[in-house]
C-alpha cells in the first residue's frame, strides 16, 4: 500500500498541465487580467507544452481574422479564471467552432472537432469574454 501511494506522488504533484501557467495567474507583463493565452507548437510531452511564442488575449477581443503567422498554428491554450474563449476553425468565424473555459488546455491534439479532426494547429479566428 506504501509503495502504491509512493508512485501517485509524483503524478499528484506535476499534474498534467505541464508548464502552462494557472488560470488565475493568466497575466500580462504590466500585471493586467487575460482572457487567455495560445500557444504555438505543443509538445507530446505534457511538461514542454505551453512553451515558445504566444498571443495574449485580452478580455472582449474579437478576432475573426488571426494574422498569417498565427492562422492554424495554435496548439496550445490557457483560458482566464471567469473567462470563456470561442474558437472558430475558419476565418471570419466560421467552420468548426469550440468553446473553452477557465483552464488549460496544454495539447489540443486531444480535443476532437468533428467525426475525425482535432484542434490542433485549426483555430482562425476567436473572442474572448470574462466576466
């Protein structure tokens, strides 16, 4: 029974958020509240996702036209405390569309769009609401 308890404890403390940031501590660099925060590039391994470039989102942007260089390249999300993100799969939202709330989402491999698809590297366009 010791030893069971002794092999939970790493995965009790390094949950599988990796290093993506908590959704209460989702800041800017001058200490302002975000929406959210996508990523670029995930990684198979849960502790190296939420790495490398990233958008900040800012509570009420809308943007039904991500810029070329972020147009289905996000990967990797951290969605806000009192915050809802919606996500379109093509531009000027429409396609496929998703809502996520507070909480990280470090592979968006793993969440399915449609029969067969997956999120990532699909999103074109969002808007972010908090309350």
């Amino acid at each position: 029974m010791i030893l069971q308890s002794l092999c939970l404890l790493p995965l009790l403390l390094c949950p599988s958020l990796g290093l993506c940031p908590l959704p209460a501590d989702l800041k800017d660099i001058e200490g302002n509240k975000l929406c959210a925060r996508l990523y670029e590039h995930s990684s198979p391994y849960y502790d190296q996702c939420c790495e490398g470039d990233y958008i900040d989102v800012k509570p009420g942007d809308d943007v039904p036209y991500l810029h070329l260089k972020w147009n289905n390249r996000i990967s990797s999300i951290v969605v806000g405390t009192r915050c809802e993100l919606t996500v379109w799969s093509r531009k000027p939202k429409e396609g496929y569309t998703k809502k996520f709330t507070a909480g990280a989402q470090p592979r968006l491999k793993e969440v399915k769009k449609g029969l067969v698809g997956d999120w990532d590297d699909s999103i074109s366009s969002y808007y972010c609401k908090c309350n």
